[in-house]
C-alpha cells in the first residue's frame, strides 16, 4: 500500500521535472530570439544612419524636370532652360552638337534681341516673319495642343520653293495625308469649300495647292492663338529674361 502510494508520488514529481524542464527551454528560446531581434534591428539603424545622404539633382539634369522646381509649375521653364543650352550650343559652348536643333525647328546661332521679342507684339507678320518667334509661338501653340497649324503652315512654305514636279506631287501627298485628311491625327481645321479646293488641286498638284488652307491657319493663328501667345508665361518670361 505505502509502496505504491510511494511509486505515484515519483512519478508525479518526475512529470512535473519535465514541464519544467520544457518551460525553461522554451523560454530560453524565446529570448535568444528577442535578443537576435534586437541586435538585427540595432545593425539596420546603424547602417542606415552611417549611410550618406541622396545627392542632390546635377544643375543640368534640372532643366529636363524643371517643372519640379519651379514655382510656376508649367512647361515653359524647362523649354527655356533647353533653347538656352542650344544657343549656347552653337555659338561654341560645351553643349553638344545635337543641341543645334531644338524640337525640330533650326534654332539660331544668336538669340533674339529684346527689340525683335518686343516688335512681336507689334503685329502677327513681324513675329512669323522671325525664325527665332516662330520657334517660340511653335512651342506655345504644342502647350495648347494645336503644334500642327504651324507645322502645315511650314510645310506649305516649303512647298512653294520647290519646282521639281515629281518633288511637289510627293510633297503635295504628304501633305494631304498628314493635314488634310480626317484620319490624321495632325488633322488641320478647314471649312468645306477650302476642303473642295484642295480635292480639285490635288489632281494635278503645284505649289500652290495649299494656298487658300494655309491663309485660312494663318488667320487661325492670328485671330485665335496670336493674342494668348502674348499674354503667355513664356513670352512674359522670355521678355524677363532678355532685358
């Protein structure tokens, strides 16, 4: 009787040995874990403050994104800085030679004076008449969405100098196919009469085809953008800047 009252305490004692056992280990595993925790995070922070800083955006990655930096938040900062860099460009800077050329209009190797930016408000022709102000309003009328009325205009000027027949027809198709036609997305607005001349001159095409289409975008530009370009940032800005 006493024996095996004796024999249940032992192995009571020994279960409750083995919890405790277990407990202790498992314990211990827990702050190991606490502790590598700890110390992981410790080394992150450390490193992240030993770590230099970002560098600053070079000044001549600016002009590309200089919208981020500028108060106005508009486009024309950017094209600024850009026509400066390719006036510099060809009068022998370190700008490269692909900086002549800026979006597709020939920049000139002078910029402009403050009396020929001041004499395009005077009037229409005088500021289409100056590579320099058809280069500046081509890039107001792109920031309204309406860049193809100056390049039709431009196409039709460079047709008028040609006088090689097989050279006029293929100019004359381009032309159509990029201004006139209603699947274009470069699609010029013209009435239904003008659209009718056009359709008769182009069966037989001079360069004289567009005349009436582009004297219609011409007074387009005029009566429409023309007063806009003049109240713009960019010629306020441009008119800043030179004097």
């Amino acid at each position: 009787m006493k024996q095996g009252k004796w024999t249940k305490n032992c192995s009571e004692n020994v279960g409750l040995l083995n919890m405790t056992s277990v407990m202790r280990r498992q314990s211990s595993t827990s702050n190991e874990n606490d502790v590598r925790m700890r110390n992981s995070r410790a080394g992150a922070h450390a490193q992240s403050a030993d770590s230099p800083p970002s560098s600053p955006v070079p000044a001549g990655d600016r002009g590309s994104r200089a919208c981020c930096f500028c108060w106005c938040c508009c486009c024309t900062c950017s094209w600024l800085y850009n026509y400066s860099l390719a006036v510099k460009g060809t009068n022998g800077s370190q700008s490269g030679a692909g900086d002549k050329k800026l979006t597709g209009v020939a920049v000139q190797e002078e910029p402009p004076s403050v009396e020929e930016i001041a004499a395009w408000s005077e009037s229409f022709d005088r500021l289409m008449r100056s590579n320099s102000g058809r280069t500046f309003f081509r890039e107001f009328l792109r920031s309204e969405y309406s860049e193809e009325n100056m390049l039709f205009w431009l196409a039709c000027e460079e047709l008028k100098k040609e006088d090689n027949p097989e050279v006029v027809e293929e100019k004359a198709r381009l032309i159509n196919e990029d201004y006139i036609s209603i699947l274009s997305p470069k699609e010029v607005s013209l009435d239904s009469r003008v659209r009718e001349v056009i359709n008769r001159n182009m069966v037989d095409p001079t360069p004289h085809t567009f005349d009436e289409a582009q004297l219609q975008i011409y007074t387009l530009m005029h009566r429409d953008s023309y007063p806009r370009f003049l109240n713009s940032q960019l010629y306020k800005r441009l008119l800043q800047q030179t004097s």
